[in-house]
C-alpha cells in the first residue's frame, strides 16, 4: 500500500527523496574514497612489517599546521646515527637514509624522465626496508666509508636507463657527476601518484658531500631482531638517542618514533575527524530532507481524508493508519539512501581510479546510510501519521 501510495505521485516523490539521496550521498562518497586511501596506505605500510621502526625528526603525518614544538627540535645528525647503530645491540639492523631531493639522471643510452628520487642510505638500510638485490649487489660498508661514487637503481629506473642490457658496471650521471651502477633492486610495484621503483640509493657519505650540508637531519631505520623482541628495541633505541641528543629526564622525545602502529592510528584519527566534519554536514542535508518528507506526508494526509475516512469505517484502527503513513515515510527515505549508497560507492571508487588506489565497498557505512534514513522516516513521519490517524471518521467522510 505505501509503494502504491508513493507510485501515484512520482514526480513529488521523486523531489521529496531527493534531499535524502543527496545526503546519504555526501556521507558514502566520502567514506568510500577514504576507505580506499586507507587500504592503499595500509598495504604501503606492510613493508615495514611487524619488526620495523623508524625515528626522524618531525611527525609522518600532522594535521596541527605549523609546530613550534617541532621546528625547534634538533637535527639528527649522522654522527648521531652512527653512535647509535655502535650502541643498539638488540637491533638487528640500523639504516641510516637521507634524502637528497628529485634529481636529473642519464646514462649513455638514455635520459630519465624528471623528477627522480635520490636517497642517501647505508648498508642496513637495505635489510630494515626488505630491499632485496636483483642484479648485481647492494651498497656495503666499505662504499659509506669510503664515500664512494656507486649506486643502486631501483628497477623502472634501471630499465629506463638501460633498455638493451644489464646495468650492472655501467656509469650514469647524476647532475653532471658520474656514479657507477653496482646493482638494481627487486620491483616492488607502484603506489600513490607514481612509480614506486623509480629511485636511486647512494651511499649516505657520498650524498652529503656532493649533494647536501653536512647539518640535515637523517631519518633511521631500525629492523628488531623478532617480533618478541621488538619493544625491548623500540626501549633501548630511545634510550639511547635520548641520551646522544641530551634530553633531560621526564622531558618528551625530541624526536618521532614511526612504526606501522603509530603511523595508522594518526591516519585514524584523521580520518575520524573527517568522518565526524562530514556526519555532521550530512546530517543538517537529512534533517532538511526530513522536514520537506513531513510536509509531503501533511500534503498526503489532506489529501487522501477521505479515504482515511472509509478505511475507518470499515474497521481499521488508529495503529493501522498510523504504520501505513509510517511506512510510506521511511519507504520514501529508504529509496533515497538506496540511491545515495549506490551513487556513492560509484563516485568515491571512481575517485579513487583518478588517485590510482584500490577499489573498495563500505558495508558498515552503507548499513548505517540506511539505518540513519529509516530513522529519519519513522522521526519526521510520526507526527502526519499520528494525525491521520486520530482524524474524527466522521468528519472525514464528509470531507471534500
């Protein structure tokens, strides 16, 4: 009966679950593109894995703006970093990295294209990231020490600059200065805005001298040596960088320990924040919604006296009028959210294609779009329900 009733005015039913598409819509939309930034983010994060750390300077991530607490904090400097590595006896290994900015690099059979990644990086930087060799070897000690002109292409990189054959013990030049190619790593894909495997890794050493000051901040890669001991590290590692940088006693860490963990719970928090901006956005869409839906329902009960009337008579009671416009109100809300969840999901996984993440689904958001239109029904339908209902039948029936 509450499908007839709204089959017979489509163009107003059209226009009144309109306002309820719309923000059911907002809310999906959204939430789809997010949830597809944050499984992107997570399967990006898994190369860390369960017993990889990081400490830098600054926060990964910051949603405060500008910090004065931040951009007071010391560097980290490479001496720094090579006390700590001595110290660290419970890591497995201490990667040291640095980077050095988008470079310019060709070899004699080729020029990349702009905008490649040049890192700084020491020999344990490789077995903390899970960069393994796929030709040739990786950088060793000796070619940190000794601040040697060698490097290690990522894969693309390498196929770039060297289409006809092996780039192993081929020289490229980075900004005019020649580096000798001493391997190329295992791709490892793509991910967000490019080409995951487009880079090129120099010894640390190497790279302040002819690219950068001597007094920028490193990052560190720290690997423990298991999961169990992977806490006991994270302890000792702060320890130890706490006292190289002088932080006085139940003062705060002058600096970020970033761990797969930490780095997802500030992603969470962001994305709660949005979530709740949105809700609330959404929200005063549906509240409208349901004022335009009351108003349609007061319209509908004028209009449709009579027959209120006669159902009445023929021994309908209060309740039965009142579920029937109950029920026509959230059916009215409950083809908009329908509509609003599908037009969402499509919308937000299109975004998501032109950001080149994975497509995903919400079902617990979708689940709540519809509970949040039912409930938008059975509150704003209430009151014309309650009305029709306790109509004189009388006095209906002759109502013209």
């Amino acid at each position: 009966m509450a499908m007839s009733a709204l089959a017979a005015h489509k163009l107003r039913s059209a226009l009144t679950l309109l306002g309820v598409l719309v923000g059911v819509f907002s809310i999906i939309v959204v939430m789809t593109a997010m949830r597809a930034m944050q499984a992107k983010i997570e399967g990006e994060l898994d190369v860390l894995g369960g017993t990889t750390f990081a400490i830098q300077k600054l926060p990964a991530i910051s949603f405060e703006g500008r910090n004065e607490k931040y951009a007071q904090r010391k560097d980290i400097t490479l001496a720094q970093g090579m006390e700590l590595k001595k110290r660290a006896t419970r890591a497995r290994a201490v990667g040291l990295e640095n980077g050095f900015g988008l470079q310019d690099m060709a070899s004699d059979f080729a020029k990349a294209p702009p905008r490649v990644w040049l890192a700084g990086e020491t020999a344990d930087s490789f077995l903390a990231r899970n960069w393994i060799a796929k030709d040739g070897r990786l950088l060793l000690d000796s070619d940190v020490d000794s601040a040697r002109d060698v490097c290690v292409l990522g894969n693309s990189l390498a196929e770039v600059l060297f289409p006809y054959g092996s780039a192993i013990g081929e020289r490229i030049k980075i900004n005019g200065i020649n580096f000798s190619v001493v391997g190329v790593l295992e791709p490892s894909g793509a991910t967000q805005g490019g080409n995951q495997d487009n880079f090129a890794l120099i010894p640390i050493t190497t790279g302040f001298n002819r690219f950068g000051s001597r007094w920028q901040s490193i990052g560190i890669a720290i690997q423990a040596r298991d999961a169990a001991s992977y806490d006991d590290t994270v302890e000792q590692v702060r320890g130890i960088l706490r006292l190289l940088r002088k932080v006085p006693p139940g003062a705060e860490d002058d600096f970020e320990i970033l761990s797969k963990d930490s780095m997802m719970e500030q992603i969470n928090t962001f994305t709660r924040a949005v979530r709740l901006g949105i809700t609330l956005i959404s929200s005063i869409a549906l509240m409208a919604a349901g004022i335009g839906i009351m108003n349609i329902m007061l319209v509908s009960v004028t209009e449709r006296t009579r027959e209120i009337g006669i159902r009445r008579a023929v021994g309908a009671k209060k309740r039965n009028i009142m579920t029937q416009f109950i029920m026509e109100a959230v059916m009215l809300c409950e083809f908009g959210g329908v509509l609003g969840v599908l037009m969402g999901i499509i919308g937000g996984n299109i975004a998501a294609h032109f950001l080149k993440l994975p497509a995903v689904i919400p079902f617990d958001w979708a689940l709540i779009g519809l509970g949040i239109c039912s409930l938008v029904g059975i509150v704003f339908g209430t009151y014309p329900a309650y009305k029709a209902a306790n109509l004189d039948p009388i006095d209906s029936l002759r109502y013209e």
